[in-house]
C-alpha cells in the first residue's frame, strides 16, 4: 500500500524578518550609485520575497528564491558615499552592512547592500535570511499558492503612494500576451485602462475580500483569468478566490 507524501515546501519565517527593519539600502554598479536611506524591509509570511518602500520612492523586492547568498561586510568603492556612510553610521559600518547576493545563476549575480541599526540586529538579519533560502521546494509549489505569489508580488510593487499602477497589473497578466489585450479586458471591467507615462495617476487597489464579497466580484475575476491567465479552469477559478480588482 502506498504511503501517503505530505509535501511541506514552507520554511518557518523568523519573526523578526516579517516585522520588517528600517535600514538604509545602497547599490553600485560601475558608474551608477544609488542610495535609498530609511528603507522599511520586510520578508512576507511564505518566505515568497523580500520587499521594501520608503517615503517617496517606489517600493521594490527581490524573489528569495533567487537569492543565493547573505554575505557580512560590504563597503562601496565610491568614496563620497564611502564618507557619506561613515558619517551616518560611525566606525562599525562594515560590520553592520549585509551584502544580498541574487541571480537566475552564478555569474550574473546583483547585490543589494543594507545597512542594519546595530551589529546585532545585522547577525539576526543573517541568519534569518539564510535559513530561508535556497528553499528548491519552494519551486513546486501548487498552482492556487502559485497564483497567490502573484497576487503578493502585486501588492507590494506599490508606487511612492503606496498603490499599484495600471502598468504593474498589465505586466502582471500579460504573460506573453501583448499589453493591448490586457488594457482591452481592465476597460471592459470598467476599471482603469489607460498607460500612463512617469507617475502613474490612475491606479488599482488589489486587495482580498472576506467571502461574502469575493462572490460578488467573481464574474470579473474570472473573466481576467479566462482572457489572461490561462485556458485551465482550475487557474481561473483560483484566481477568482484569491484576487478582486476594485476601483479606488
């Protein structure tokens, strides 16, 4: 008799990663240097991204499962920002700087620097991070946890307003498809449909409802998920349980 498998890709978050810290945040590449100070980064409940926002800029995130290291230290070579740092954050800079290193492989790799309040707070950072990733049965997750990925990737890709843009749930259920489509299906829904160019003025709140009120929306979700999503059922209807796009 076949056993049954209880296949569990969930890796417990540290607490201290879901309620998030407020960091500075540095990147370098060549040429260009960006600085993002006062940065709230967080890890979400399922492990899925590590996203951050702050005051006036755009809130962005990186897939953990992309992220194949959490390395300690990490000095910028551009001297002004070198002192800039030193200046903020005194002698112990380096030893409260987390360098996360993320790609699709091992060459091409992106790292994002953080600096933590104190030296503590930095190794717990650590060690949480790394507990967390390079989780390989994160990737065979099932089809309704997939969608809900997605769903999460929106809301947190919010502009300096903290709301999503047309043009992130066009790249969203676009798929392949071209972005006229999508505009086509939003317009017919009676939702934002134009793309704005710069700061986005019309935008879409994607939130969950309690299920009283996800029934009233479903027709429009499931409508998205038959023109967008894909042809299976089974997707759209769990993209109706799991999203409902509502004017703001």
């Amino acid at each position: 008799m076949t056993k049954k498998f209880d296949f569990n890709w969930r890796i417990p978050v540290p607490e201290a990663l879901t309620q998030g810290c407020v960091l500075d945040r540095w990147t370098e590449e060549k040429d260009n240097v960006d600085f993002e100070p006062q940065c709230l980064f967080r890890v979400d409940e399922y492990g899925f991204f590590i996203y951050w926002k702050s005051d006036g800029n755009d809130a962005d995130l990186l897939e953990l499962c992309q992220v194949n290291d959490i390395r300690a230290g990490g000095l910028p070579r551009d001297p002004k920002l070198l002192n800039q740092l030193q200046a903020r954050h005194g002698a112990d800079l380096e030893a409260k700087s987390l360098s996360i290193c993320s790609g699709t492989d091992m060459v091409n790799i992106n790292l994002q620097h953080v600096i933590l309040p104190d030296v503590e707070t930095a190794k717990t950072w650590q060690t949480g991070l790394r507990s967390i990733t390079n989780n390989n049965k994160i990737n065979n997750a099932c089809v309704r946890q997939n969608l809900e990925k997605h769903w999460m990737r929106l809301c947190f890709s919010v502009d300096q307003d903290g709301k999503i843009t047309v043009k992130n749930i066009a790249r969203t259920f676009a798929s392949g498809k071209t972005e006229k489509l999508v505009y086509q299906c939003l317009g017919e829904l009676g939702l934002p449909c134009e793309k704005v160019r710069g700061s986005c003025a019309d935008v879409l709140s994607v939130s969950r409802k309690r299920r009283t009120e996800k029934k009233r929306h479903s027709r429009s979700c499931v409508y998205i998920g038959c023109k967008l999503l894909s042809p299976c059922g089974v997707e759209q209807r769990m993209a109706a349980d799991h999203c409902c796009l509502t004017r703001m």
